[in-house]
C-alpha cells in the first residue's frame, strides 16, 4: 500500500454508518482518487466481509433462485471469512 492514506481500506473510516443509519462514503473519500481500490480493500476485511453478510441476511430469499445464489453468496463470504483467519 505505497502511498496510501492511512485511512485507505478501513471500513469505517471510509463507509461509516452515516445519521440515517446506512453506510455511506464521506465526502472526504468523494474526492479522493484511490476511493475504488480504497472500498474494496474495506469490503474484503474481515468487518467488511461481515458487512457483506448482513447485508445478504436483510434481503428477502426471492424465491428458488434467490434462495440459491443466495446460498452461494454466503458460502463464498464464509471462504473469505476462512482464509484471512488462516492468514493471521
């Protein structure tokens, strides 16, 4: 992470939970040029990996499909969950 902020991928520095109480992106990183790269590397976290899975948990299953590739999702985020404690 050559020249980096220090804020680059942390998830709540730079998609906090705003006063509406949803996750939004600060003005601050509107501008920046790394924001892209910066909220990926916060999403692949293991806060933003647990992000992503609440926010699987609030959606409805959509029927047989949904249920499915809803399935499919969490079990890929469980692998992601897996491999960085492996990482430790």
């Amino acid at each position: 992470m050559k020249n980096k902020k220090e804020c680059f991928g942390i998830l709540e520095r730079v998609f906090p939970v705003g006063e509406s109480g949803m996750r939004e992106t600060p003005p601050s990183c509107q501008e920046c040029a790394d924001k892209t790269e910066c909220l990926r590397a916060a999403l692949s976290t293991p806060q933003g990996i647990e992000f992503r899975g609440e926010l699987l948990e609030q959606r409805g299953p959509g029927g047989f499909v949904g249920v499915i590739k809803r399935w499919s999702r969490k079990k890929e985020l469980s692998r992601l969950m897996e491999q960085k404690e492996k990482n430790k």
